[in-house]
C-alpha cells in the first residue's frame, strides 16, 4: 500500500480522590423518566467489594446493581460490557490491529504475544435477578443475559453477580505495568451494564475506541495492598486499618456513567483547593526524573486555570473534585479524573491535560455515544481546549486552530475521507478516523461560529451545556440549540458537514470594473464574508446571506441579497472600481482549495 494518506497535524499534537463531605449538590438531574415517550435515560446504582492481588494481578468482584428501566419499553434481555477480554489473543481488537492498514503502534500485534499470565479476562461465576440464577454466555466482549422475568417500563431490578479478572499487561488504555512503571491502570475494568436508549441496545464489542455508559451511582469498597496509593472516581468515605498487609478503601461517585482508579506504592499525592472550586489532586510517581518532578508542580496551578476556563466558557463543573493522574498509556478521560503519561515536556503535559480536562464537558457530562459521534467527543474538545492552550501556554496565535483546519482540509483532498456518520470502529483506516474525528469535529464547531457569529457559538456552546449536561445529546440537540439562540436554519450545516463528504469550495471567478463573479464549486452551501479593495485604496466588506439559512448572522459589512443553493454563480456590483478580493479572509472557513479564494485585477 502507498505510503499512506496525507501529513496529519493532529498527530503531532501533545495528545493527540481524597474529599470526605457529601459530594454532589446539583447532579441528579434527568435521571428520571419524564414522560413516556419523551426523552428518558436509564439509571444504574452500582455496588462493589473487589479484593486486589496486586502480586498475582488478579482480583474478585461481587456487584449488586440495581438497574432502572425509564424506557417506555418491555428488556427481555440486558447486555454488560467485558472489556478487560479484548486483552487476549484472538480477540477482536487483536485481529483488528493486525489486519488494519495502518496498525495503532500501541497495540499492533502485541495482545497476539500475551501470554496467559498477562492476558485480561472478567469471567462471570455466577449472576442472578432479584434473587434468581439466570442464564448468561460470554461472547467477547459482551456478556449476553437472558432475563428470567422480563423488565416493565419503570420497573427497578436487581442484579447479583460474582466476577473473577485478571489485569492486562497494560496495552491500550488500561493494565498494569505502564511504560512508566505504574502498577494498575485500571479503566474500563468491572462488568458494566450497556446502555439502552430510543436507538435500542448499544452492546458494541471493544474493538478499538470509544464507550457510552448509564448515568448512575457507584458505591465502591477496594480491598489493596497497604503501601498502594489509590485515586481516581469517586469520593472516599473511608479507609480501613491494615490488615494481613491490606487496607480497604470506600469510594462514592454520584451521578457518573463510569468508575477508573489508579494506584501504585510509589505515587505522590498533591492537593490544590482551588476558591470557590473543586480540590484539585495530582498523582505521579516519586521515582520520575527531576525535570518531570518539575514538571507535575508546575501543573497544579496551570490546571486550576484550565478548569476555570472550561467551567466559564461551557458551564461551571459540578463535582468537588477532579483527579490528574499518571497512568494509561497517552492520556484518556474518565469520571472525574484522567489518565496521562508522566514524562513529557512541560508544554506537552500541559497540552494532555487541556485536552482531558475539557473531555469532562465533552462527553463525561455532554455524554454523546462516542462509539456513533466521536467528533462531538473528540472534535468539540480540540476545539475547546486548544483555545485555553493558547490562552494560558507559553506561546499566542491569532489564529490557533489553523492546524486543526489544515488537518481537515488535508482529509478532504486525500481520496480517503468518509463521513462523519461512520462508526468510530468502522474507519478503514485509524488515521481517517484521526482526521474525521479531532479534526473535521473541531472544524464542525470552530466553522459554526464563521456562521452564526461568534458570540452566538459562545452562547449555543453554553445553551447547550445547560440543557443537555448530565444527558445523552445526538448531533441535531447541538444544532437545534445554535437555532433556537439564532432564529436561524441550521440544519443544512449539520446534514452536509457530518452527514456527506460534500466539501465547499468557492472561488472568485472574474472581477470586471466594479462587477464581481463568484461561483460555487464544492457540493456545500456557506455564507460568504467577502473582502474588496478599490482602486483608490479603500476596502470594503461584503456579506452574501445563503439563502436556506433563512437569515443573517450578526455583522458590520454591507449586507448584499441572498445566493440560493442551486445557483453555481452569482454576481453583483460595487460602487467603485475593484482592484482585488478575498473570500473568507478569516479563513474560518473550510474551503479546501483556498488558491481561488483571492483575485487581483492586473
């Protein structure tokens, strides 16, 4: 195969627990059913004792989960995620990583080489419905449930079950032993019950990426060796006396649709309370070199910054606490915390953090079905903080999104591009997913404030925080919000942007004296903000409505008549003589063939 695709940007980018009060005091909200055929979300209580041999790397598990059905339909059946079984070889994440055109190098074939001592397993012993053993079989990743009385709309169910797992050799995300050194990762790693929406079950085999999860409640109690220091989700309530070289340590994390923890014996445990915010901890390990000692108290405040910015320019973080902590295998975001590599260069730390922290909004509370919508996951959270990178690091842009439009664009003319509708393990290739997902996403959002204005996109992004957080919003919530704070049509964006490959390509086609010619030349419609200088020196600024958008968004330029779709050409006249012009001299939006963009009369 042909060296592949094209030089993406993104890649090139730095990415790429200890409170004891009452948690939580305002996110409880939406877990319950409104209406019967309203929207509804479903609701979990979790409650786990896990008893951690951190010798062996093998733990047992008993969780009692009561599961609420808000839907107003009848389960027969419920699903759990497995998702510590794709550390074996023959998996599907194994066989997918080796037969992919362009392997992840982190995974690669490496669980092919797993012996059985580091491979990852969650074997169910036994599972029960309120009382009753029933019938289950494991297939993968997911474990198939066949339920001994179906579950009725509004009812509450309880299920037992008794687990036995094994910690991966840490691979992609999760697992022990990190490139780092630290001892347990440990993401995505308890049966977790998959989520029912109005879309049907979402029981989708851990592959390669992505996770969707029932709002809930997690009550955790995690029996460890001693010496290990613990964070992650969740509030810890208590921690027991050692004994026979243990110590059992009670988590509570309200509200949350996951539950990640850390812990090695060599971990540092920093704390910052921030004013009026949550408290801050920081784990890393003692044993890192000075440079990145350095580097990790250096964070803290720089951290407090980027949680201030996010909670103004979103919406205010609603948990006490929030955890950054060494681990994983790059960085990745969970409830209330994030997983990162430690020995980074101060600027790409500070980067990795930005871009986890800000996944608190985008998709921990905005929680999207990452598996259906990465971009709104991967793409609003570039977005996001890649503004706050350049408000708080060391070096300003007037444009700082610039790459992340060059990477879209490098997609677009690539051959290779497939439409945001993809399923994020469906990409033929990762590094189309890369591209589609980091960068067409934060175009998507950057380009909308090219359309409505940027103060209108800092509003939608605020609406839409208020109105969806703690919720399950699809692409046409986000839209409809940037509608009902514009008056505006905005559906055109969402369908020709997310839904095709269509790309917008305008181009100046001719300028006679004061008569000027553009054309459209890619299958989308855009307004146009168009740049005019005469003759005699002075400029002017045009803006050309597009007409389904059904209005304008807030400008100072001379407003001209609308450009229908349908229309390939559209002309008009100026008051004086034209010597040059520009289309979109912000370049906020994607035209992918910018070279006639501009025109110089000679």
């Amino acid at each position: 195969m042909k060296k592949l695709l094209f030089n993406l940007t993104l890649f090139a980018l730095a990415f790429s627990c200890g409170a004891t009060e009452d948690p939580i005091k305002n996110t409880s909200k939406t877990s319950e059913n409104t209406s019967s055929y309203g929207y509804w979300q479903q609701h979990v209580n979790y409650t786990m004792e896990i008893d951690m041999d951190v010798n062996s790397y093998q733990y047992k598990g008993m969780q009692k989960l009561v599961y609420t059905n808000n839907s107003p339909d009848i389960l027969n059946r419920v699903y759990y995620h497995l998702y510590f079984n794709a550390f074996q070889p023959g998996s599907e994440m194994d066989v997918r990583s080796r037969t992919i055109g362009d392997p992840s190098p982190k995974i690669g074939d490496r669980i092919s080489k797993l012996q059985p001592d580091e491979i990852g397993y969650i074997k169910v012993n036994s599972l029960k419905q309120n009382g009753k053993v029933i019938a289950h079989e494991t297939v993968g990743t997911v474990l198939e449930v066949k339920l001994d009385q179906p579950i009725q709309p509004g009812e509450s169910v309880t299920f037992d079950m008794d687990f036995d797992a094994q910690v991966p050799v840490q691979i992609r995300r999760s697992g022990r032993n990190n490139k780092e050194g630290v001892a347990l990762s440990m993401a995505q790693w308890y049966p977790k019950l998959a989520e029912y929406d109005d879309e049907g079950w979402h029981a989708d085999p851990y592959i390669a990426r992505e996770f969707h999860g029932v709002w809930g409640d997690f009550d955790v109690k995690l029996t460890i060796d001693k010496d290990y220091v613990v964070g992650g989700t969740g509030y810890i309530q208590s921690e027991t006396k050692a004994k026979k070289g243990k110590k059992t340590i009670h988590f509570k994390a309200p509200n949350v649709h996951d539950f990640t923890w850390a812990a090695d014996p060599d971990f540092i445990h920093d704390t910052l309370q921030m004013p009026n915010g949550p408290t801050l901890h920081f784990y890393y390990k003692k044993d890192l070199e000075p440079k990145y000692l350095e580097n990790w108290k250096k964070l803290q405040p720089d951290t407090a910054k980027l949680m201030t910015y996010f909670s103004e320019n979103i919406g205010q973080y609603p948990y006490e606490q929030y955890s950054v902590i060494q681990g994983g295998d790059g960085g990745m975001e969970y409830a209330m915390c994030t997983l990162i590599t430690g020995q980074r260069s101060y600027g790409s730390l500070l980067g990795v953090t930005a871009h986890e922290m800000a996944h608190t909004w985008f998709q921990f509370l905005l929680a999207t079905n990452e598996a259906k919508h990465e971009w709104m996951d991967e793409g609003f959270t570039t977005y996001i903080s890649t503004l706050a990178e350049n408000e708080f690091g060391d070096s300003k842009s007037d444009n700082p999104l610039s790459y992340v439009y060059r990477g879209y664009i490098a997609l677009a003319n690539s051959g290779y591009e497939q439409p945001l509708t993809t399923h994020a393990d469906r990409y033929k290739y990762n590094q189309v997913y890369g591209a589609a997902a980091y960068n067409k996403g934060g175009v998507f959002i950057a380009q909308l404030g090219y359309v409505i204005g940027q103060e209108n996109l800092n509003k939608t992004i605020k609406k839409y925080f208020e109105d969806f957080s703690f919720k399950h919003p699809k692409p046409m919530d986000f839209i409809r919000t940037a509608e009902r704070v514009t008056d505006l049509e905005l559906d055109w964006y969402l369908i020709d942007f997310a839904q095709t490959t269509n790309t917008i390509d305008y181009g100046v086609k001719s300028v006679e004296g004061n008569t000027i010619t553009l054309e459209r030349i890619g299958l989308m419609a855009m307004p146009i903000d168009l740049s005019v200088t005469y003759t005699d020196g002075t400029t002017e600024e045009f803006y050309i409505p597009l007409q389904m958008m059904r209005g304008e968004k807030p400008t100072s330029a001379t407003v001209i008549k609308d450009w229908a779709w349908a229309m390939p050409t559209y002309s008009f006249n100026t008051e004086k003589t034209v010597k040059s012009v520009e289309i979109d001299a912000s370049k906020l939006m994607a035209d992918v063939k910018r070279e006639n963009n501009t025109f110089t009369v000679e």
